[in-house]
C-alpha cells in the first residue's frame, strides 16, 4: 500500500484525481469505478476543473458505481444512481449510457447483482477503482465481517452506517435498510484503487485498514491484498497511524517518476 499524507481535503482531491487523469489520458476509454458519499467529492470538483479548463475528455470513460439502496424510488435524489448523475456524469461529461449502476429497484435482486457482475466481466476490468471508507471501516457497502471472497449482492447497511448516512435524508427512518453492494472479491479484480479518507472521524477505519490485521472486521483491511493500492488521507484521517512519519519518509524521498504509473499498461 502506498499511502499519501497531504495538508488538506482539497489536496486529497487533487492527488487522487492525478492519478485518475493519468489512466484517462492514456486511454480515453478507460473503465472508472465509482464511489459515492462525501470522501470522492473533491475528486470529482478536480476531474470537473480538468475537464472545464484542460481539455480532458471523459465522453469514452466507462464506469461502475459500488453500490446503490434497496428500494428507494427512482429517480430518488439520494440514490446513488441521482448522486452520479448530479456529481459524476453530468460535471465531468460522461457519456450516460456508458455508466452502471446496481440496479436497487430490481424485483428479482439476485439476477440484479448477477446481471452486474457479468457486465463488470464484459466490460472491465476496471481500469482504476475509487473508494471512500466508512467510519466502521466498511468500503463499498461492504458491512464487517463481509467476505473478502465477495460479489456483488444484496447487504444489510449496519445501523452506525444508517446514522452516519442520514444526514443525506430528510429523516434517519428514511435511510434504506438494504443495499447492492459491488463485492470485497469484485473491488478487489480492479487494475489499481485509489481510497481517499478525510477527517478525525475516519482516523481509527483508516489505522485499522493499513495496520491492522487483515480481517473481515475492517473491510478496508482487504486493500493490504491489493498489488497497486494507494491510500490519500489527510493528516487528521491519518492521526492514528503509528507509522505516520514513515509513510511520510517515503513519500518525500519518492523519485517524480515514481509517483505515478510508470509500468507503459495504459
Ligand atoms: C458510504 C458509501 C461508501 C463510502 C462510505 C463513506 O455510505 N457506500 O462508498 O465510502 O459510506 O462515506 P463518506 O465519504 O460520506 O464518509
């Protein structure tokens, strides 16, 4: 794992987003995977900026969202297919039709998560997965004690993860019970991840993640699986790391050309 301390939320936004604008460069077609909730906001402002005032084209990107609720209506603003369209597509000019989203409203869940995983197999792999991680350490909707050997399928959202995202609904009791969630073993299949974490609050998740053991108790702790995970936190989301000065080390004393993807797979 690599992990990237910066100054600031802006700053995390800016770092991860290089290393996304970098894949897009190289292949105007890559596939994106994407996160939703507050974390990958200042991700998507940059790409939006880039795309605004650089010229980076993003009408070929593909990309899969992680997750979506259970029974929201659609058309819902917080589902996460209206969350990608409002912050994703539309800023960063996707082309609607190459974007997926678990389909939450589905009757039949089962072939929903099935039909999504067959199309992550056809058009993937994901070239370069962006993650947020939830203060119980959860990434995706993946809940612990989530398998790391998981697809995509339906989940129960943990009641600390019902309150945490009730800010987002008019009332707590509104917040969906349920989610499609992208699987511990389907993130795990993408080409790189890119986590982004911001904030006291996600000190401890993101302690556990890398230092912890790997355990199903901190999903994030499956990144320590991962060939080519970096981890952009700010200094309060990193406050807890022992090895914080190390990391810091490392990162300093990285050569220019190591700091990006050098490995010519785009
Ligand atoms: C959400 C999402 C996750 C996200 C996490 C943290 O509910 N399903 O993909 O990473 O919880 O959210 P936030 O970034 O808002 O703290």
């Amino acid at each position: 794992m690599q992990v990237v301390i910066v100054d600031s939320p802006a700053e995390v936004g800016r770092v991860a987003a290089a290393k996304i604008t970098q894949v897009i460069r190289r292949r105007n077609d890559a596939v994106l995977g994407l996160a939703t909730g507050s974390s990958p906001l200042a991700i998507y402002a940059e790409l939006a900026r880039q795309v605004r005032q650089d010229g980076l084209d993003c009408s070929a990107v593909r990309a899969f969202a992680l997750d979506e609720y259970v029974g929201l209506p659609a058309g819902h603003p917080e589902s996460y297919r209206s969350v990608i369209q409002r912050e994703v597509v539309a800023p960063l000019a996707l082309t609607p039709a190459f974007v997926h989203v678990p389909d939450g409203t589905a009757s039949d869940v089962a072939a929903a998560c099935a039909d999504y995983e067959q199309r992550i197999a056809e058009i993937g792999p994901v070239d370069i997965q962006i993650l947020g991680i939830g203060a119980n350490g959860h990434i995706g909707f993946n809940e612990p004690t989530s398998s790391f050997a998981s697809r995509t399928r339906i989940k129960t959202l943990a009641p600390t993860t019902r309150a945490d995202n009730a800010r987002f609904f008019d009332s707590p009791d509104e917040v969906p019970t349920h989610c499609l969630t992208q699987g511990l073993g389907t993130i795990l299949d993408a080409k790189r991840l890119v986590l982004v974490a911001q904030g006291e609050k996600k000190a401890d998740a993101v302690a556990k993640m890398v230092e912890g053991p790997v355990s199903s108790m901190c999903p994030g702790s499956a990144l320590q699986l991962h060939a080519d995970a970096t981890i952009v936190i700010d200094q309060a989301a990193a406050s807890r790391l022992a090895l914080i000065d190390y990391y810091r080390y490392t990162y300093d004393n990285l050569p220019e050309w190591q700091r990006f993807y050098t490995d010519g797979a785009y």
